[in-house]
C-alpha cells in the first residue's frame, strides 16, 4: 500500500543516521515513499466504536501508542459523584416503609398509623391523640371537658348552666330565681323561736308571764309589783291514771342560794279497793339535813284532817294543805308518793312556789 507506514522489518535495516537524524531506511522512505511497502502488525482489538451514554471505553495503551485492548465498560459510580442534574422518574425506585411509592414514580403515600379520620376537638369535647417516635398521630379521640370547679377562674356561669338547688334554698335548674323553705307560718307574733340559719320556725300571740317575762310586773297586770322575782312558781307536775307509786310528781332544785318555798298537792282517787299511800316531800332545810315531810289532805267536809289514803277514806278528792319550807341552796325538793298499791287508781298534783 503506497500511503501506509512502513513496516521497517521487511526493510534492509542501515544503522546510519541521516541528516534529520532518522534512520536510514527511514530517510529512504520519505524520500522515494514506494521504495518499500509498510504493514502495521495487528494488535488484536476489534474495530469498532467504544463508549456510550451507559458504557465508559476501558482500553490499554502500549509504548509505541497502539491499543493493545478495548473494551466497554457500564457506568457504575458512587451516588456523591452525581454533582449536577435531576434524575429522572424513570430512574427513581420503589421506596417502602413509612413511605412508599411504585418503582419509576415519584408520587409517594405515606403509610397508613391511624385509623381514626376526621376533627377533634370542640367547644365541649378535648381532642387527645397519640404520637409515634417519629411524630405520626397513631390514634385520636375526643374527650368530654370535666374539670374541677376550682379550674374555673374567671367569667360567670349562664343561668342556663345553673344545677337547680335543694335544701334551704331552691331554684328550677337553667335559672337563677331562687326560693326559700318555709320554715314557719307568716303572722304577727309577740313571742318567736328561730333556727340555728335565723329562720322564724314557730311564734306565739300571747306571753307566759311567768316564763316570758322579766323585771317588775306591776299588781294591776297579775304580777307581785316588787323586783325579786317571787313568788315564783319553781316546778309543777301532775300524773294521772296511777295504780303505783310515782316517785317524782314534781322536782325543783334550788339555786345558788337558800330559799323559801311553798308547797301543796293535791289527789283525786277513783279506784280504792286495796291500798295506804302517802304523799312525801324529800328536802334539805337550811342546816343541811335531809328532810322527809309526810303531806296532810283534808277532804270535802273539811272536817278530817289525814296524811294516809286507804280504801276506808274511799275515793274522791282530797285537797293538800300549804307548807312552808326553807331549803338549803342547790338541793332538790321532791313530792313524791309511797306506800301500798294493791288496787287503786289516782291522779295526783304536786307544785312548788318560791317566795324568798
């Protein structure tokens, strides 16, 4: 081939430098260029185009510069290489996990914690929800507000929201009108009783002039006109229907200092087929000793004066006679009836009346 390089082998070597410094054969050459024919020896590669947009060409270089070997290789890189440019979708695989998505698609869905779809939370009901370590709500719910009442700090309640109240004071719930319990019965009174709230719970229309009243009652108004108090009715009692002894008809006990007293009984017997009974006083005069008094009754003809009732008296009244005593200051005094019982029915009346 006239335009080939040589193949200097085939050509008489001259170890002969020329003046452009090459080898002879090779001056020869360039002077007469069919003076010899070249043929490069084949290095074994296979012709043809290397590198591509998926491939990179790998070859090997000899030291006259020939390929000795060639090759494709397919890209294969580290992802921090990609410094410039977007992959595109076709490029993208399919994520799974929390999120996920179909190979060759960038549309993701994000994996499904929670059941509970929809609003929480309102002007009656808290929403309360539950967080993952990776900050999903994995559950949610409404709970009904219930708090303390302390919890409330400012603003007023509507009427509509008001319990109804019971007790002492009572309203209709949702308003606000209340209403007191009656306690006692509305009129005008001269004497009152009221409750531990300040209610009027009873009234009366008249005075108990001994037991209402205090200071000087004059004569012209039933009272003594002087300003001790006395005589003073202390203690009275009556008993009725009895068919034994009564151990305490009437019972006073005298104050911080010594007194004067008046005392009568008196007894209506209506059954007497078998008995013998007294009535007693049992005091403490003013030397300290104790005292039984014995009590005397006359009956209607005034004409016997007797202290026992049998069956031989009968039956009927007998009227107690007035005895004056002075008793030892916080003693009691105490009329009383003793004796024999058998069959007898009686009603008795015993009063004691302090005059100093």
């Amino acid at each position: 081939m006239a335009n080939s390089l040589p193949n200097f082998p085939q050509v008489p070597f001259v170890d002969q430098r020329g003046p452009l410094g090459i080898s002879e054969a090779w001056y020869q050459w360039l002077l007469n260029p069919s003076f010899a024919t070249l043929n490069m020896t084949p290095t074994g590669v296979v012709a043809g185009t290397y590198g591509n947009a998926s491939n990179i060409s790998s070859f090997i270089v000899n030291s006259s510069g020939l390929l000795t070997f060639a090759n494709n290789v397919p890209i294969s890189i580290n992802a921090n290489q990609i410094t410039s440019g977007t992959l595109s979708a076709a490029r993208f695989p399919a994520l799974s996990g929390d999120v996920s998505n179909s190979a060759g698609s960038l549309t993701t869905t994000l994996a499904t914690v929670n059941a509970s779809i929809g609003s929480f939370g309102s002007a009656s009901q808290v929403s309360t929800f539950t967080v993952n370590g990776k900050g999903l709500i994995t559950a949610a719910s409404n709970v009904a507000i219930a708090i303390d009442a302390s919890q409330i700090t400012s603003g007023t309640l509507a009427a509509t929201q008001f319990p109804a109240l019971t007790g002492d004071i009572t309203t209709t719930a949702g308003a606000l009108a209340t209403t007191l319990k009656n306690t006692g019965t509305a009129g005008t009174y001269v004497k009152t009783t009221f409750d531990a709230q300040g209610r009027e719970t009873s009234g009366s229309t008249q005075l108990n002039l001994t037991t209402d009243v205090t200071g000087i009652l004059p004569v012209a108004n039933g009272g003594t006109g002087n300003n001790n108090g006395l005589p003073a009715i202390r203690a009275s009692g009556r008993s009725v229907a009895q068919n034994g002894a009564n151990a305490s008809v009437s019972t006073f006990t005298v104050g911080g200092s010594d007194g004067s007293f008046e005392l009568s009984a008196n007894v209506n017997v209506t059954v007497a087929t078998l008995c013998s009974f007294t009535v007693t006083t049992t005091y403490t005069d003013e030397t300290n000793a104790v005292r039984v008094l014995t009590m005397g009754f006359t009956q209607l003809t005034g004409a016997t004066l007797l202290s026992t009732i049998t069956q031989v008296t009968g039956t009927g009244p007998y009227e107690g006679i007035l005895y004056h005593l002075r008793c030892k200051a916080g003693t009691a005094i105490t009329i009383a009836t003793t004796g024999t019982f058998t069959t007898v029915t009686y009603n008795v009346e015993g009063v004691i009346k302090q005059t100093a």
